[in-house]
C-alpha cells in the first residue's frame, strides 16, 4: 500500500515494473504510455496531493517532486504528464468549494478521475500571463470561447484546468473544470509532432462556445492569478524534478557503458583518465539538480519567504545541467549512442525540450530578477 512514509521506495519499485519496459515504445511511436498511467491510477499516485479528508495522500510539494523525479529516472514522458495532473489537483485542492472538492477529489484519490492543464495560449506563448481566451453568461453557466495552444495528455485526462478572462470583473481571470467530452470542445489531435517528450499528448484544443456549468468554476469570480500563483509553484518544481530524474537516466546509462565497454586490450572505456572526469561532471551536476529541486519543495511546503526564488532556480539550473549532461553522456557514448543503440539520443531529445516548455528559460530567469530585488 503507498503512503508518505514509503513512497520513495514503493515509487522506485514502480517504475521498474511499470514504466520502464514502455519507454522505449513511447518515443518510437509517438504513443501516450497508457499502460504507466493506468499503474499510477490503480496504485493511488493519482491521488498524491488529495487532503486525506478526501481520501488522498496528504501530500505536499516535496512528495510532488520525489514521484515526479523517480518516474523521470525511467520515463521523463510518463513524469511530466503525470505532474501536470498533480499541478491541476493541487489548484482544486486550494481553491475549490467544498462541493467540488467533495464531488472530485475522493474520485481522483481512487484513480477514477485524472487532470490536465489548460493554460497555454499562442498569444501569450510561455508567459501564460494574458489569456485571450474570452468569456460569457447565460443562465448559471459561462460560454468558454478561445483556443489553448498546449494542453498535455488531452483527451487522456478527465478535466482540463482552464485559465479564462473573466466576463464580470475588468482584468480578472477564471478557473475552469472542464470535461474533455464537452460539447463544442474540439481536439487538433494531428497537431502534435514533437521532438523531445514524444508520448504526451500534447496538442492544441479548441473552445468553440464550450458551456460550463457554474459549480466548476474553482475558487472566486475574478481571482484566478492567484490559483496561477499556486499552480506555477508546483508546475515549476515538478519541471525541475522531471529534468533531474531525466539527467540522473542519461549518467546512468553512461556509466554503465563505460564500464562495458572493452578494448581488445582487455581494459574499458571506464579506465581512461579523461572519461572518468567527464563522468564526474556528469554526476555532480546530476546531484546538484535535485539537491536544489528538493529544498526548493521543502521550502514551499514550510512557506518560507525564499520559496518562490529557489523554485525558479531549481528548473533554471536543472534545465542548464540536463543539456549538459546529455551531450556529455553522448560523447561517453560515442557511435553506440548516435546510432540509438543506447538510448541517450533520446534522452538528449528530451533533455533540449526544458528550455522551451513553458514558462521557458528565460521567461524563468525574468521571473528569478524579479523576485530577486522585492
């Protein structure tokens, strides 16, 4: 049974047993690992960050960050989709009416139910800031009308958190459940070719006069930033996490390679001078990736003033540090990793996609200046 007490360990066991054998598959085809997400739903990670009133885990940012990071050790597609539902639960558990969060969160805690994130738009790009996506009334429901760019394992997750303008209060912004079988929703399934994190899902989906009912709006008319404020403290963390496990997959192949790989002397890749110091960036960078990601949890969980700081610069240093690592762990790899007989060419992929999701690199070192000198 999972709990907070063993859920490093549990999670380590996981996914060896359910996400690492469909990795592979997941790039080549482009494929949603439904396979893993399922396992989580089944094994109650689906319900981490439930209040355990709901019948959840009780779990804070910290615990956000030890999943995400041990699903990245073996799938960094199967970790950031997974994030994303735990971002969007954490916006419910905060801000909900107490009917919503009685209707919703003990489903979620028992697997039946999962989340994704509709923040995204073309013409706010990675500042998620100005959504142009437009409301209106009629009766006790609003008509969404809009189009978000990127939403993560679309169609795959239940309900799409969804940042609106408000239609009653100049400059506000909303919070939305909605259903991905609404009525007028329309999914760009073919959208979707990337590079990096191929298994997603994520494709742009279209609001063409989605009707809402009033009770899935999350929290009150018009202070929807403030769920963005929560939703970017968990987003940011979990992206940092997602790219210190994916740098932690890169040096453990390289080191299994150099140690196996043999000259017709009789010695290995490992013995030579020069390898071992390339491997001992490697590793220092990886651990400091999620020495920082881990405190900048621990220091959100325990509200302390540097918490915002740290967590922008735990994804910076951890975005920095995974381009790093994978390039170096293809030089250790040498003909054997570009011709994919390793997977780091995939994990290079992967790795290159952290300075453009969103909020991208520089977006977050904008972000760190300014919460630098408040």
């Amino acid at each position: 049974m999972l709990t907070l007490q063993n859920l490093i360990h549990v999670t380590q066991e996981f996914t060896e047993k359910y996400v690492a054998p469909f990795t592979e598959r997941t790039d080549t085809e482009a494929r949603f690992p439904t396979e893993s997400y399922e396992a989580l739903k089944a094994q109650g990670y689906m319900g981490l960050l439930v209040p355990k009133e709901y019948g959840g885990l009780g779990g804070g940012n910290l615990h956000h960050s030890q999943v995400c990071y041990a699903l990245a050790r073996s799938c960094a597609t199967t970790a950031l989709c997974y994030m994303m539902h735990n971002t969007a639960t954490a916006a419910l558990s905060s801000f909900g009416s107490d009917g919503l969060k009685s209707e919703l969160l003990p489903k979620i805690a028992k697997g039946e139910i999962t989340l994704a994130l509709a923040y995204s738009e073309s013409g706010s790009g990675t500042h998620f800031g100005l959504p142009d996506i437009q409301e209106k009334e009629q009766d006790n429901k609003r008509i969404l009308s809009g189009r978000k760019s990127f939403v993560t394992a679309a169609q795959h997750a239940d309900y799409y958190v969804t940042y609106t303008n408000s239609c009653k209060i100049k400059d506000g912004k909303n919070t939305w459940l909605v259903h991905k079988d609404s009525s007028n929703l329309v999914h760009e399934s073919t959208q979707w070719q990337g590079i990096g994190m191929r298994g997603n899902a994520s494709m742009p989906v279209q609001y063409n006069d989605v009707k809402v009912d009033g009770k899935y709006q999350i929290g009150n008319e018009g202070e929807g930033e403030n769920h963005a404020g929560i939703v970017a403290m968990y987003f940011v963390v979990g992206l940092g996490a997602v790219y210190s496990g994916l740098g932690f997959h890169a040096y453990a192949t390289a080191l299994k390679h150099i140690k196996e790989r043999r000259y017709t002397t009789g010695g290995t890749l490992s013995d030579v001078e020069l390898v071992r110091i390339h491997l001992a960036d490697i590793y220092a960078k990886t651990q400091s990736s999620i020495a920082l990601v881990f405190d900048a949890a621990q220091s959100f969980d325990s509200q302390s003033a540097e918490s915002a700081a740290k967590i922008f610069a735990c994804r910076i240093n951890a975005t920095h540090n995974v381009m790093d690592i994978c390039s170096l762990a293809m030089r250790l790899g040498g003909g054997k990793a570009y011709n994919k007989e390793l997977p780091l060419e995939r994990l290079l992929r992967d790795a290159f996609a952290s300075q453009v999701m969103a909020p991208s690199l520089d977006v977050l070192k904008v972000w760190l200046g300014q919460e630098l000198v408040k």
